[in-house]
C-alpha cells in the first residue's frame, strides 16, 4: 500500500508540473500572439514604437 501512495503521490506531482507547464507555455504563447497582433495594428497606422 505504501509503494502504491507514493507511486500516487508522484503521479499526482507530475502532473500538477506538466499542467502548471503548459499553462505558462500557452500564456507565454498568447501573450506573444497579442504582442505581435498589436504591433502590426501600430505598424499599419505607421506609429511603430519599440
């Protein structure tokens, strides 16, 4: 039974990591997304700010 729990426990561990992991990454990547999309609206009306 003890095995069992830990196997559970670190299954358990794993995943929170892999789900914590790629939510960051889908952050990361939508907040590109959107970075890029409102550069380009600034760059079509020629106010291109860094």
């Amino acid at each position: 039974v003890p095995l069992f729990q830990r196997w559970l426990q670190g299954g358990r561990t794993r995943y929170l990591i892999r789900t914590f992991r790629t939510t960051v990454l889908s952050l990361t990547v939508y907040y590109r997304l959107e970075t890029l999309k409102k550069g380009a609206e600034v760059k079509k009306q020629g106010f291109w700010i860094e």
